[in-house]
C-alpha cells in the first residue's frame, strides 16, 4: 500500500501542477496576456527556471521572442529579443512536430545564438516543445523551458512538458476565438455605425461628396462612387499601379471617364462584393487592366450609378464586403431620391408644355403663375430646342434611354442657360432655353454638344432644330409645331444634326410629303443603267448629265464647268443617246431625267 502511495504521489503532483496550469492560462484573453501566463505557468510548477516562446518569422528569416518569464535574469533595452532561423532550433521542432533536448546548451555548438544566450542567463539544459497553435500573424510558435544545471529529462517530465505545451495550444486557440469574436462585434458595430450615418446623411439631404466622406471613412479600398445622374465621379486613391498619383488618377475620372464607367456599370448585374471583374482602362487613356468589384446602383430597373471597389489583396474580408453593401444601399437611396426629384419635375413640365404647345389654355395669368411655381422663366425671350432620334433608329427611346438623356441635356444646358427645363413631348426631346447674350455661335457649340451626349446615349446621331424666339406664350405653340415639321421633313430625308426650315427648298418639302419608296424605284429605273455603265466602263455619262441639265442644257456653261471641250461635251451627249435612248430635245424625257437625279440626290 505503502508502495503505490510512493509511486502516485509524482503522478498527483504532476496532474496538480497541470491542473494549475490550465487555470492559469485560461484566465487570460488577451492573446498576448495568455502567452505571457503560459511561460510564468510552466515555471511556477516545475522544475525549470525560466520559459520563453518563439514565432517563427520566414519572411523575415528570424525567430521572434513573443513571452518569456526569466526572474533570474534582468532585461535591458540591448536584451536580444530575435535570433536567425539559419542558427536556431526553432525551425527543426517546428518542421518535425517533436520536441528537442538540448543537454547542456552552453556547449552546444551546432546554435551559436542559443549558446550565447545561455552563457549569458546562465542556464544550461533546454527542451523546445512545439505549440499546436499560431500567433496573431498566423505564425508558428515554439515553447521552450530552460534549466540552471544540466538535468537529466526523463519521459515522464517530457509527457509533462508535451501536456503543457497542449494546455498553453488551447488557450491560444480559445485566446484567438474570443479575439475573432470581438473583431466580429466591432464589425458588426461598424457596419452598424456605417448604416446609421450614411442613412442620416441621405435624409438630412446632405451632397453626395459629404455621403462619399462617410463611405471613405470606412472602407480603406481605392474606390469610385459613380453618380450617373448628374455625370459625377467621385475618386478615393488610386488603384494604379506605382507611378500615378491619386491626384492624377482623379483628374482622369474626372476628365471623360463618366461614359466608359457607365457602359461597364450596364453590363454587369449586382454580386454584393463577391465577385471581381477586369476592368480595361484603355478609355482612360491607361493601357493597363484592373482588376475591381463592380456594383450598380439600380433603381425601378434603371442604372442611377454605381461603386467600383479595388481592393489591393484582390478580395475584401466578410466584414467588409457588410460594410460595403451598407455603402452601397446609403448611395441608391441618394442616387433615388435624386431621381425621383428630377424624373417628377420633368413629368411636370411635361404636362405644362403638353398644354402650352396644343394651345389648351385660357387664362394668361394663370398660366404664367403656374410656369413660376414650376420655376419656368416664361416671362422672359426663350426658345425651344428640340430634339428626336434619327430615321434610322426606329421607335422612340426607351424609358432608361429617356430618363439618361433628358438628365443629360438638363445637365449640359442650364450653365449656360440658367432657368433651363426639359421634357418629352410626343416623340422628342424639348429643351426650353431662356434667351441669354451668349452670342449666335455659344448656342450652336452648345447645340451640338447636346448632339453629341444624345448621340452617345441613344447609340446615333439625332436630329435637332431651334426655334424662333418667344416672347409671348401663344407664341409656343407655332415654334413647336414648326419644329415638328422640320424634324418630320428631316427624318424622312435621313438628315442628321442641327437643321432648318431653310435647309430644305422647296423641292425637298415636296419629296418629304410623297411615298419615298416610290421616287426610289422611280430614281432606279430611270438612271441606274447609266449608273451601272459607269461603274463598269469608268465613263462619266451620269455626272456629265447631271451637269448639262443642272445648266439650263446651255453647252459651253456646261462644257466650262466640266472643264471639257464643247465638242467632246456635245459628242458626250450624243454617244449617251446612242447608248440609252436618252432624247435630251424632248421635254419630258429632260423632266423626267432632272427629276430622278435631284431624288437620287435627295434620298442618298
């Protein structure tokens, strides 16, 4: 009995002192914390006098001292805190997962660095144990516990050591799960503060820019917040690479970048952060590829905007992608509450102009109080620009189409003429331009200006015409429907760009009210086998022709303007008899021929 008392009470001792242990650094939470009380655990009870833990560092190539309990040994500012992996143990124990005994290490010439240390504390057998756990950086550590004399480590203090090592490898674990739980409430907390601000800012109807401040405040990506209904492009540094500064970058979002950042935007459908997508930055004058999270920002189906995100590690963590998505919902609502204003007042001015331009008014006054209220300068000289697809584009645009380019021409036009308004009436764009002495060519640079964005919105040029100038409100009405007619006469001859009524004479006016397919076929027939013999004989009997009857059939004006001869004009025409049976002393037949080359002229 005696016996077994004697040979349990090591073993007790041993699972007591375990049982200390485990107490002790499981009281910790701090990772740092229970590393520190894993080393002073160890050797409260045990038989070693000091204890230190290491962190393998590969990238660096040294061992890294992360704890260390030495109450026999004072530590100085100048105390080695790393020693080289080439020289250290660490990285054998680590590697083989055993742990290493190192008999006297003041002797121990295959680790110098060890050597040095334990002449220098004075301690002499080693054993590292390798830890079953990483540090905050994802490192792997080494326990190491030290003795003052050489000591014999039998397997029973090995068993003991190898248990601790498992105690202090689950208390690390524990350390990092309560730390990724805090982590994870501080994120959720964020997100949260994220949410709540960005959505204070959009109801107290604060500016995108002050919306974009928050958002920058939270994700620390490069990051483009696109507003496409005002053409806006609000940069956060730069996701080039190393030789444009974030000041560069910006100006060239700034500089023309809003269409290609609007056609990437309409071709990819929402991921909520989880998708990367390469974006070509050729049309901002880069030739490079970057790689970006690309959200658009839809509202009733309509693509308001968008947030280009880049992260630098080609991912963003979970937290941030919540925080992203809460960004990303602050922006559609601002971006919404923007559109809804502007599609309401364009709805409103709408209608006014519906009334106006069909004269389905009475009272002046009236009318004149409600264009104030609506903010319209009707007071004043205006005129109308209107403007409408081309022929070739087929029905009207549809309601994204509409909605883009009336914001555009709102956008393009009030600067330079302020009290400016817009709306869709029957199956064109008006734009109502209060009279300023801007001068005849400002307002052509800006017509065409508003060519070109509806040119780019709508995929080909349109066509446009200007008004008289109005100064009394029945005057609307006639500006209006004379718009209309010339838009009309455009489109049915094909015509693009700006355009007058004086553009076309009166034999145009007259081609735009017959069937264009007739006078086509008609055209044909009665040139297309001159025109075919010229193409095949390289002759010139179609122009020379046309030049005779563009002339009154007078010869010599005709020859002078041919730069020919009147004898080779006049055999010209004679072998054109010969060949098509083309009588130019007939009447008709010289009626019949003007008439088909001013269609062919006309239609193209």
């Amino acid at each position: 009995m005696k016996k077994t008392r004697d040979m349990s009470s090591p073993l007790t001792k041993r699972l007591q002192s375990l049982g200390q242990i485990a107490s002790l650094v499981n009281s910790g939470t701090e990772l740092g914390d229970v590393l520190g009380r894993i080393v002073f655990a160890v050797c409260q009870n045990s038989v070693w006098s000091s204890s230190a833990i290491m962190a393998l560092d590969r990238e660096s190539g040294y061992s890294i001292q992360v704890a260390r309990h030495d109450p026999h040994f004072k530590e100085t500012k100048r105390t080695r805190q790393r020693w080289r992996l080439v020289t250290s143990p660490t990285t054998r124990v680590l590697e083989a997962g055993t742990p290493l005994i190192i008999p006297d290490a003041q002797k121990a010439a295959e680790y110098p660095d060890y050597r040095r240390e334990a002449r220098e504390r004075g301690y002499r057998t080693v054993v590292l144990i390798p830890l079953q756990a990483l540090d905050e950086r994802g490192r792997g550590m080494v326990m190491s516990v030290h003795a003052g004399d050489s000591r014999r480590v039998d397997k029973d203090e090995l068993v003991f050591l190898q248990t601790a090592a498992e105690l202090a490898s689950l208390a690390v674990e524990k350390a990092h799960r309560l730390a990724a739980e805090r982590r994870q409430a501080a994120d959720l907390r964020r997100a949260l503060d994220v949410h709540a601000a960005s959505m204070e800012s959009v109801l107290a109807g604060r500016s995108l820019a002050k919306l974009a401040e928050l958002i920058v405040d939270f994700l620390p990506h490069p990051m483009l917040i696109v507003d496409l209904t005002s053409n806006q492009v609000i940069a956060h540094r730069s996701p080039a690479p190393a030789g444009m500064s974030d000041a560069d970058w910006t100006a060239r979002m700034k500089q023309g970048a809003i269409r290609e950042l609007g056609r990437i935007l309409r071709s990819v459908k929402p991921t909520h952060f989880q998708e990367i997508h390469p974006i070509s930055s050729t049309a901002f004058g880069l030739d490079m590829t970057i790689e970006g999270m690309v959200e658009p920002l839809i509202v009733d189906g309509l693509v308001l905007g968008g947030l280009f995100l880049f992260p630098t590690a080609g991912r963003i963590e979970p937290f941030e992608a919540l925080v992203a998505n809460e960004a990303r919902f602050a922006l559609a609502v601002q971006l919404m509450r923007a559109h809804v204003r502007f599609t309401t007042q364009a709805e409103t001015n709408s209608e006014f102009f519906g009334r106006l331009f069909s004269g389905n008014w009475r009272d002046e006054a009236e009318t004149r109080a409600r264009a104030g209220h609506l903010g319209l300068a009707l007071e004043g000289p205006a005129r109308l620009l209107i403007l409408a697809p081309g022929a070739a584009q087929g029905g009207p645009p549809d309601e994204d189409a509409r909605a883009m380019t009336l914001r555009a021409l709102l956008r393009l036009a009030s600067p330079q003429h302020p009290g400016a308004a817009v709306c869709f009436d029957a199956d064109a764009f008006v734009v109502f331009l209060p009279e300023r002495e801007v001068g005849e060519k400002s307002t052509l640079r800006l017509v065409e200006r508003l060519l070109g964005e509806m040119e780019w919105i709508l995929g080909a040029k349109p066509v446009a015409t200007l008004s008289r100038v109005c100064r009394e409100l029945r005057d609307y009405q006639s500006a209006r429907q004379e718009g209309a007619r010339v838009l009309d006469l455009a489109r049915r001859l094909d015509r693009r760009g700006l355009v007058t009524e004086a553009d076309f004479g009166p034999f145009a006016r007259l081609l735009a009210t017959a069937d264009q397919a007739a006078l086509r076929s008609f055209a044909d027939e009665t040139l297309a086998p001159i025109a075919s013999y010229d193409r095949k004989h390289r002759s010139h009997f179609l122009p020379t022709l046309d030049a005779f009857l563009s002339h009154g059939c007078r010869y010599q004006p005709c020859a002078d303007a041919l730069g020919l001869h009147v004898t080779t004009l006049r055999y010209r025409l004679q072998r054109l008899g010969d060949l098509f049976g083309v009588d130019l002393e007939d009447r008709e037949t010289r009626l019949a021929l003007e008439i088909a080359l001013r269609v062919r002229t006309a239609l193209g």
